[in-house]
C-alpha cells in the first residue's frame, strides 16, 4: 500500500486577500482543486511588511484560522527573513 499522499500548499498575499477570512476561503477553494479532505502544511507565500505592512497581522491570524479550522495538519512560512519571523515568533 503507497503511503497517503502529502499536500502543501502556499497561499499569495494578494491584494484581496487581506482579511482573516480570506485566507480560510483560499484554503477551502485549495482543498477543493486538490481534491483533498486537508492539507498536510499551510504556508504563507511571502510577507507583506515591505509594501502592505497593515496586511501582515490579518494574514498572521489568517493562516493560525486556516489550522483552528482543521483545514491542515501544520502551517509554515515560506521566504521570510530573520526579521518578519521575529515579528511573529
């Protein structure tokens, strides 16, 4: 028997995308093209501190509901640096 398949997935920061909710809309419609029940690991695609810096907060919270909501096994970040990942450790 093939071990279960693993899926992640990286959501964009795009300009409508800056709620909380957004981000657990993104990850429904994601499960729904992937054909999956859950995604083994959420990430955020890239921060917005350089150029939306008011939109970091709502996808920080975004991507923790997307977890709380059972739609993941584990969520992540993906190109951060040392310094956007201090403003959310």
């Amino acid at each position: 028997t093939p071990p279960p398949q693993q899926v992640a997935t990286k959501f964009a920061p795009y300009p409508w995308r800056i709620t909380r909710s957004s981000m657990t809309n993104a990850a429904k419609e994601s499960l729904k093209r992937l054909q999956q029940p859950k995604l083994s690991i959420a990430q955020l695609h890239w921060s917005t501190a350089n150029y939306q810096p008011f939109q970091e907060r709502a996808l920080w919270e975004g991507i923790a509901d997307v977890y709380d909501a059972g739609l993941c096994d584990a969520i992540g970040v993906s190109n951060y640096g040392p310094n956007q990942l201090q403003k959310i450790a």
